[in-house]
C-alpha cells in the first residue's frame, strides 16, 4: 500500500485483521517507495515491483528483507509480477519491452524479450511465434498449466504463450 507519505506491504489474515506491515530494513532503511505489484512465491516470500526504485524488492515470510534486483540495464521500468511453480520470479520492464527472469533468490537468469521480431526468446524454455510484437509489457502471469500471460500498455489484448514445455 502506498499513499504518498509511505509505502509498505501489509498482510492480512483470513477474516481481513491486517497482521504484518512491512517498511523498513534491518539497518531503519525504507523498503519501498512506490511498490505497484506484488507476488507471493512458493517458499513464501513477498516479490513487489517498485516503479520509484526501479527494484524488485524481496522480503521473506518474517517480513526480512532479502534482495533487491535492479535490473540488467540503465533505464529499468518496473510493472507486472508474478512468480511460476518452480519459483522463478518474472517481472515486467515496459522501458526495456522485456521481461526479466530472476531465480528465487534474485539471481538473473534471462530477458525474456517480447519485442523481437527474430523466433524465440533468449532463453530456450519460451517459444514465441516470430511475428509477435508486444510493446510496453505491463503485466505478467503464469498459470498451472505453464502458460505465460502477458498484458501491454494501451492494448486491449492479453497474449498468451507457452512456458517450460
């Protein structure tokens, strides 16, 4: 939650009694500036985008905080997030037309380029169809059956392809 003079992540129990915020950092430091998304992964971790920090900050179940990724390149735009069954963490970079591939552990592993006229992604578990073009990803799911979701700014189209086949 954010509303201008702080952000942080609350949890919430099953009947709605908020029973955890989240702000700072062991060493007093703001955690969050201007978190948009937020993904929950397999081994409980709390994933939020942060499109003032430009960061994808990760804290633990406790509330720890345990890295943040600032991306690849100069100019890193943060949206969509999520997470997939094996607990990679994928998020969006509308800046670069490209998703990022982390590990669970925040470790870069690929761009998943959606731009590229060229057929495939950067890393062989996508399939992409060479004549797509998406432009600005803002938002990004998988689901159970290893689909891959992805919205664009200002395109009333979500498209779909196959992850980890």
């Amino acid at each position: 939650m954010t509303n201008h003079e702080e952000a942080k992540v609350s949890r919430y129990n099953t009947v709605g009694k908020e029973i955890q915020n989240i702000r700072r950092d062991n060493q007093g430091e703001e955690l969050y500036s201007d978190p948009h998304y937020i993904a929950e992964n397999i081994n409980g971790d709390i994933c939020t985008s942060d499109y003032d920090k430009q960061a994808v900050v990760v804290v633990n179940k406790s509330g720890q905080h345990t890295f943040s990724y600032t991306g690849q390149e100069s100019e890193f735009y943060l949206w969509g997030i999520c997470t997939d069954l094996f607990g990679n963490i994928l998020v969006c970079d509308s800046f670069g037309e490209s998703i990022h591939l982390l590990d669970q552990n925040g470790g870069f592993q690929s761009f998943v380029h959606v731009h590229s006229q060229q057929s495939g992604f950067l890393s062989s578990i996508f399939s992409l169809d060479q004549h797509e073009n998406i432009k600005h990803p803002r938002g990004v799911c998988v689901d159970d059956e290893n689909n891959l979701y992805v919205g664009q700014f200002n395109i009333n189209r979500v498209k779909v392809y196959k992850y980890i086949q």
